[in-house]
C-alpha cells in the first residue's frame, strides 16, 4: 500500500478512470453486438439504424481518449461494410 500523499491520490484516480474507461467500452461493445445482430437477421433497415447508433457511441469514446482514432476507424469501418453487405 502507498504511503505518499499523491501515491494515494494516483490510486484512486486510476480506479476511478479504470471505472469510467471500462464503462465506455461495455457501452461500445453493447452497441457493436446490435448491430451484428440486426445484420444476422437481415434486417438492412434496422442494422443501418443501429449502425448510426453505434458509430456515435465508438466515435464518442474515441474523442473520450479510451479509443485510438485508428482502432476507432476501424471498427466503424468494419462495421459499415458489414451493414452494406447485408441484402
């Protein structure tokens, strides 16, 4: 266990934030997991609404810092050539 002051301070910090990260990422996977679904089902008009959906909430933790704009990219990428491939 820390002794120093801002040691302390640190910990709580990075569980707070570990929290809050892990949060964000339930919150994009959640979102992801619609989609591929309404996709499964092929539904094109629901998988595109869901696709607008997510691609909000995976843009919204990227600008958060919890995803790099790379990995954000490409998972919007993926799955928008998902939804355009669904009949």
């Amino acid at each position: 266990m820390a002794n120093i002051k801002s040691a302390k301070k640190r910990i709580l910090v990075t569980q707070t934030r570990t929290a809050r990260n892990k949060a964000i990422r339930s919150g994009v996977k959640t979102a992801v997991k619609k989609v591929e679904a309404a996709a499964a089902a092929g539904d094109k008009a629901a998988a595109a609404a869901e696709l607008k959906n997510a691609t909000s909430v995976i843009e919204k933790a990227c600008s958060k810092g919890v995803y790099h704009k790379n990995n954000a990219a490409r998972k919007i990428s993926r799955l928008a050539k998902l939804v355009n491939g669904v009949a």
